[in-house]
C-alpha cells in the first residue's frame, strides 16, 4: 500500500500496525475505536494473522499479555473508560518486562461521559495510570500520517525497552480522513530469547512473571525498571517547534496543537510574536524545548481539552521562569481558535 | 441527476456518502419547495450530517435524523419520522445512509415501502479508499449491499477522492475503476463527483455528468478559518 | 530389598501415604527431618508389594518404589 | 529392580511452599506426569494464576508465564492463537477461576479455546487466609463466613464443571478428585485425555479436582481427605460431563 491513500486515524493506525509486523490483535468495541477492530477483523485474516473480540477489555489486555509472552508483535486498543480496564493488565505487562502497543482514542468522561474527542486521561496515560512505579512511553500524533509513522516506531520501542508503548490519540484523530502513505517496513530485530515459546528440550525454562517474594528482590527490580525509564528519558523525546525565536508560545499536542497552527497564523498575522511547542513523546516529556526558549520565551498558553493536566508537565519544565497559562474545554468539547487567541492576547496583557 | 423523487447513497465505509448528500442537498434545495435530508447513518459516531442540522434548517431544508438528544448518542438510532417521507408525494428526499452492508442494513425495513415509490440507490465509489481499489472489491461490496438493504443499486457515482490533496490524476483513475465497475455490472454511471477547484481541469475528460463538490466535512481547525 | 525409598527431607510429614498403603507398613517416624517434620518410615520392606498406591498419594515426591 | 514410581522429570527439583499434606502437590505430578508421558514437556507453555498456586511456575519443568487474578485463561489465549502448535494450559483455583475470573473462563469456553484448564476446587481462599470461596459449602466456617456460609446471605456454591459443559464449545468437562490412590489414578487419566484433546485440536477442555486445604479447613491432612470425600462428593459429583470419543 505505497500510495496514498484516503484514511480514517482509525483505520490507518490499524494499517500501519501490520505493516509494521502486528499479526495480533485483541480488543473490544467502544466508540470512538471502533473502525481499529473492524479493520483488523477483516486484515489480519488476511494475513494469517488472528483478531479476537475479547469479552472485555479486561480479558483484550490479558490476551495481549500471553501473545506477548510468546514473543510476538500485538496489539490492542480503545477509549477511555476500556482503557482504565486495562490498567491492571498494563501494569502486569510493565511488571513482567513485556512490548506491546496500547491505543487510547480518548473521548470526554468522567465515568460514561461522551463520545467526542477529549484529551482528560494525560494524567493517566503519563503518571503509570495501574498501580506501582511506572511509566509508558507515551506517544501523541497530531496528524494522521503522524499516527501512521509513531504506531510503526511504537513497535519497535516496545520491543526495545521491553515496556508496553501507549498511542493517546482522541476521538477526532480516531474519526477524520485525510491521505495518507503506510509503507511496510520490516521489523527490526531485538533480543527474545525471554519469550516462553516452549523449551523444546534445548534450554531452560523462561517464566514470564511480576512477583518477588523478597522485598529486596523487588525493589532491585524497580531499580531496573527505572533505569529503563530513565534511559527513555535520553533517548527517545521527540517534540516540535514552531518558531522558536517567539516571544510567547502556545503548547498542546495531539488533536489542540492542529487547532492551535490555526491560532498560530492568525497571531502572527496580526505581527504578534507567537509561537508553537508541541510535545510528540508525552512521557518522556520534553523539557528541552522549554530550556531551548527559556533566555528569550515571555509566556505560555497551554490549550488542551482537559480542565488541565499536561499544563502541570509544563510548569515544571518552566519552573517558574516564565508565567504559564492555561485554556481548557472539557467533555468533548475542542477550543475554538478565537477563543485561544483571546487568552493569548489576554495573557500578553498581564505580562506587559 | 436526481430525477427520482427519493436519492439514496450507499457505498464502502468512508466513500464520501454524508459530504455528497450534503452538497447535493442544498446544490437542490433552491429548486424544490419541500426537501429533505435523512441521516440514516448508523455506523460512524463523528461526521454525521446531523452535525450540519442548523445550518440546512437555514436553508429550508428538513433535517431526519434521531430525536433531542439521541442524536449524539452512540447507538443506532433511526427516526419514527423516516416513514413519513415515504408518504408525502411533494417532498424530495436525499437518503444518506451508513457504510458498507453493515450501515445498509438500516434501509432493509423500508423495503415495503421503497417499493411503492420512485426511488434510485446511487453506490458511491472512492479507490482511494481502503478495500475499495479494485473493481473485484467494489462489486464485492455492491453485492453484499444489495443483499443487507434488500435493495437493487440503480447507479453508480464515481468520487474518488483524497480529500485536500486531490488532483485531476486521482480523479481520472477512480473513473476509470468506475467505468470498469459499470461495465462488468451493468450498471450507469449516475455522475462523476469532483472538487470545484479541480472542475476546469477534467471538466473535457468526462463525458458523464459532473456534480462539484465543496468539501463540508471538514476538522474542527479547518472549519473555523473559513467562518 | 528396598522396594520403598523415602526421601526423608523431602518429607514434610502428612501421612497421607499411611492412609493409601494397603499393608499398612507406612507409620509416621518419631525423629524430625532437617525441615523439622517427623518423616514416614517403613516398618517392613519385605511385606512391601510394590503398588506404588503410597507414592500416588504423596504430595511431595517423597518416595520412590521399586520391583 | 524396575522403577515402578518416582519423581517424574517434568516438575523441577524444587520442594514446594504447599502445607503438609496440600492435594496440589499431587495435581502438580499428575500434571507432570502426563507431560512426561505424552512427552510434551518442551511444547508446553503453563499459566500460573493467582492464589496459593502463584509459585507453580517454580514447580514445572516448563516454560510458565504469572497471571493476573483471574485472566489465565484470557493470557492462555492469547498465547495458544500466538503458538497454535504448543501445548497451553492453565492452573486455577476456585477463587482464580469461579470468583474473579468467571468472565474470562466463561469466555474462553464459549469460544472454544483450544486450551486445557486445571480448575483446583477447595472450597476456600486459601492464599490469603481461608476466606469464603464461590464454591465454599453451606454452613462452611470460614474467615469471612464466621458463622458458617449462609444461603440468605451468599446463595449456594457454584458448580462451574455442570455450568460450562452446557457450553456447546466446550470439548472435555470432567470432575475428578484426589482424596484416594483410585481417584488419584482417575484423575490423572482425565487430565491425560484433556491434554490428548488439546493436541487433537478438539477444543476448550477442563479437569475440575477436588482437592483439600488442611490449613485452612483445620483438620489434620488425614481429616481432611475424609472432609473432602463426606462433604464435598456429595455436593460436586464426580462426573464426566463431556469427554470426546476421540480422546478416550
């Protein structure tokens, strides 16, 4: 599929898993995901590979879990409330040093809430989200090329860091269409002679497992686990910057930071001095683009749909130098670009 | 184009059925004293024409679509007013209908009723769209509609699309995949749909009737620079 | 003959074997293991048919039998 | 001299952490011993779930995977579609599989994963204390039935072997125990076949044992054999409700 074609995220994310070698995969329905099972019901047959509607994104995640075991590349994905199902699978998989790819298409909540785009499980996503000490890597698309090319890349850093990779899209990147290209790419080689694929009589047995009796044992364990995390931290943030010699910048990922280019052209169109960070790797986050503007940066305005959860992320990367704004919708409401510009305009005012 | 009393679009998933019904509804509303719009979709949960109801209630266009709050559930709720347009002889009627066989089965309960009055189904065709590049798929598809809707497509209508990156070479291929669907099934090409930028550059190339088409469906950073 | 071999350590003293052994020549020892259990003894190797109905019933592998 | 019985090569050299006179310990062998027969040990892949079974993944010779209370038999999934070709199997107890886990054991059923399940009933909770299990009998004493399990209160112990086997996907659904040599000999029979029709590709399989916890019932391991057969017989039959032709 080398030429480009007209894709829905959902689809296209589910496209660019098997070309990057997902053969497996378990979910369970919840709008708005609901194409990413669809597609892979009708694709992965097609290849060999299995799809599983599981009973529940309890037993979707789970089933993940024992793929994963076995050492191959899989998949599973939802929406917010599935998604807080599959903490404690999650958890388990961090525990027991296992890859995979988890999809979040948020849409608002708390509890039910709607079925429109929303960007309230940052907190979640970023911060572990299951019990215990841990982190996802944690990619943010804002385009659907952007999903096609970090769900490839996600495999690969699964498999890498051994740890699960989290795609936190939201509803509107789950649902609009644009072009898009999926090249399939072979999957790079990493070490899995941890996998319990059978022994077959030539080595000794591989025991998949999260539990220590020794509390020593344990923390030696969380030791490592964070040493991964931190080596995350070097080596994989990713972000991008819109003029970077701005005085004042807006800062959103994912489906705001499309709304917020708009806000972006219509500043600077009026000869503001407005610029654009958009943080690509939510955990790790990228500090560094907040030191890279720190000597000539005036303020900043984060804008997500959220009553505001990455905006505590930025004031740590801040830390204190500059005034940091914040501009929210919730629910599954998305900010309007007016609106974000009059905060903006607003928050000019009270650095003057 | 459009010369039945009721126009149904049924098609792939994603084959461009809510952005044509939209256009064509309100391409028609100035020269009908009564029309209407039925957002028959029961698949997609973002797009929906119902999205689009104040602005087409503006225009003298009656919008079907569930009732109240329903209308952003996410559950396939069709209206009890769907019936009434069967019943009303003045009204002309553009059907926008959910993807695949899996949103056409929502037209099986009106098989009755569709019987008794003048109707077309139009297929929508996009090859640019996953499981729709070849004319094997696309015959595929039409044939497992017309099984789950319980009704005959009558046309087809080539809109092969990709979006804001269409060229008249995207457009030019998806009407030759068209013409080949056509030939093997018999059935016409109702029209060809084409981007209003792109109009002069394939407007000598198609002996099919053009209909234009203004993008509508578009993401919420795209609408609002041109409002 | 030893038909009868009992892994005194790795006996943890249940007695469930006692139960299973149709000559009765199973009977729980009075010294302890080095895990502080009182481990099964044999009584009469030569009355020993070897069934084996013993070590089925053991939940250790505690014993092995021999013809 | 010809070895009649000793330790069989698929369970590792490892005394376990099971109290004296524990009926785990036996299923585990038995286990082990149908992997050795069938020689299958280095196809196989075990699922330990949570509950006092957690550490059989120290016990079989075997590669294991750990997994949450509960979804074995989901992880058993996942794995048999990744290696259709290896042995699954899972290892419950009755809170694993009759309380917390009854939707993924349900479901695996209902889809007819080709997978064998060890469901372990004693009656009881017994890694954490001897609290109330879904299988737990009327008047029961137990740590969260003190006054003995009332029907008022809790309703009457689930029979999973009898829910499961009305499941058209299920291929293999026996009841078995271990409360004497006969039906030590019985059982292993079962979970032979059970691993039989896994390899035959016949489907969903599981050997429901009944099994005792001495600890936590307060009876010496003796006592409980006896407890086992008077009281838990009576109430969970031991039946083959489905066992395939194919396998017997």
């Amino acid at each position: 599929m080398a030429e480009k074609i007209l894709m829905k995220g959902n689809e296209a994310l589910a496209e660019a898993a098997v070309a990057a070698g997902c053969r497996y995969f378990f979910g369970y329905p919840i709008t708005p995901q609901n194409e990413v099972p669809e597609y892979m019901s009708k694709r992965l047959p097609e290849l060999k590979g299995t799809f599983v509607q599981a009973e529940s994104e309890v037993a979707a995640i789970n089933m993940v879990y024992g793929a994963a075991s076995a050492g191959v590349r899989c998949m599973t994905s939802s929406s917010s409330p599935g998604i807080s199902l599959k903490q404690e699978g999650i958890s388990y998989m961090v525990g027991s040093q296992l890859p995979c790819v988890v999809v979040n298409m948020m849409r608002g909540g708390p509890g039910l809430g709607t079925i429109q785009p929303s960007q309230g499980d940052y907190f979640q996503a970023t911060k572990g989200g299951g019990h215990g000490d841990y982190k996802l890597l944690v990619l943010a698309p804002s385009s659907i090329q952007e999903m096609v090319n970090l769900t490839m890349e996600a495999f690969d850093l699964a498999e890498k860091y051994r740890n699960p990779v989290m795609i936190l899209g939201d509803g509107m990147l789950g649902q609009m269409m644009e072009p898009v290209i999926i090249e399939p790419k072979e999957p790079a080689l990493y070490d899995k002679s941890w996998a319990t694929t059978g022994t077959e009589g030539k080595r000794k047995p591989n025991v998949v497992n999260s539990l220590f009796i020794q509390a020593e044992e344990c923390e030696k364990h969380n030791i490592n686990l964070q040493e991964k995390f931190l080596q995350m931290e070097q080596n994989e943030v990713r972000y991008e910057t819109l003029y970077e010699d701005a005085e004042y910048f807006l800062v959103g990922y994912g489906t705001t930071a499309r709304i917020m280019r708009t806000v972006v052209n219509m500043a600077r169109a009026q000869g503001l001095s407005v610029g654009l960070i958009r943080p690509i790797t939510l955990f790790p986050f990228p500090h560094v683009a907040f030191d890279r503007v720190a000597s000539h940066a005036k303020g900043f305005l984060v804008v997500e749909m959220s009553a505001g959860q990455m905006v505590e992320d930025v004031r740590l990367a801040v830390n204190g130098r500059q005034p940091v704004a914040f501009h929210g919708r919730t629910g599954g409401m998305a900010p309007e670009p007016k609106h974000i510009l009059a905060e903006l305009i607003k928050l000019m005012g009270e650095v003057k | 184009m459009f010369d039945h009393r009721v126009t149904v679009f049924v098609g792939p998933y994603g084959s461009g059925k809510t952005e044509l019904s939209l256009n064509v509804v309100q391409f028609l509303a100035p020269q009908y004293h009564q029309i209407a719009i039925v957002d028959l979709d029961i698949v997609k949960p973002y797009f929906r024409a119902r999205e689009f109801r104040t602005k087409l209630i503006h225009r003298d266009i009656r919008v079907i679509l569930p009732q109240g709050e329903l209308q952003h559930a996410d559950m396939p709720s069709v209206s009890a007013e769907v019936f009434t347009v069967f019943h009303n002889p003045d009204l002309k009627v553009i059907m926008d209908v959910g993807g695949d066989d899996a949103g056409a089965v929502a037209l099986g309960q009106y098989k009755a009723q569709f019987e008794k009055i003048d109707h077309e189904v139009l297929f929508v065709i996009n090859t640019r769209r996953p499981f729709s590049q070849t004319a094997d798929h696309l015959i595929e598809m039409k044939e497992r509609i017309e099984w789950r809707s319980r009704l005959p497509i009558t046309a087809l209508v080539a809109n092969t699309n990709l979006g804001a990156e269409t060229t008249k070479e995207t457009i030019l291929e998806g009407y030759a995949v068209a013409q080949e669907v056509s030939k093997r099934t018999g059935l016409p090409i109702a029209f060809v749909a084409i981007d209003r930028r792109l109009h002069q550059d394939v407007k000598h190339i198609i002996k099919e009737p053009l209909f234009l088409v203004d993008r509508q469906m578009l993401p919420p950073w795209e609408r609002n620079i041109e409002e | 003959m030893i038909r009868v071999t009992i892994f005194e350590d790795v006996c943890k003293g249940c007695g469930l074997c006692t139960t299973a052994c149709p000559k009765k020549i199973l009977v729980m020892g009075n010294h302890m293991n080095s895990k502080g259990y009182h481990p099964v003894t044999i009584i009469d190797q030569n009355l020993c048919i070897s069934c084996a109905m013993c070590a089925r019933m053991c939940p250790d592998c505690a014993i092995k039998v021999e013809k | 001299m010809a070895i009649v019985f000793e330790r069989p090569k698929s369970l590792t050299n490892v005394t376990t952490h099971y109290c004296p006179g524990c009926t785990h310990g036996i299923i585990h062998r038995l286990i082990a011993e149908v992997m050795d027969e069938l020689d299958i040990a280095g196809k196989t892949i075990g699922i330990a779930p949570v509950g006092c079974s957690v550490f059989a993944y120290n016990y079989f010779n075997c590669d294991m995977v750990q997994a949450a209370h509960g979804r074995a038999p989901a992880v058993a999934t996942g794995l048999k579609r990744a290696l259709p070709d290896q042995v699954i199997f899972s290892y419950q107890g009755d809170g694993d599989l009759a309380s917390i886990g009854t939707a993924e054991i349900v479901h695996a059923a209902h889809r007819g994963e080709n997978i064998t399940v060890i469901f372990v009933n004693n009656a009881i909770y017994g890694m954490t204390g001897g609290q109330m299990a879904p299988t737990s009998l009327l008047e029961q004493k137990t740590t969260t039935s003190p006054y003995g399990r009332q029907e008022a209160q809790t309703g009457k112990p689930i029979r999973m072997s009898e829910m499961l086997a009305t499941l058209d996907s299920t291929a293999l659904i026996s009841r078995v125990s271990v409360h004497n040599a006969a039906n030590v000999l019985k059982a292993k029979k079962m979970i032979k076949q059970a691993f039989i029709a896994q390899q035959k590709g016949l489907g969903f399989s599981m050997v429901e044992v009944l099994s005792t916890c001495p600890t936590n019932w307060g009876l010496s391991p003796i006592e409980a054999l006896k407890w086992l057969e008077g009281n838990m017989i009576p109430y969970y039959p031991l039946k083959d409700f489905k066992v395939p032709e194919e396998v017997k």
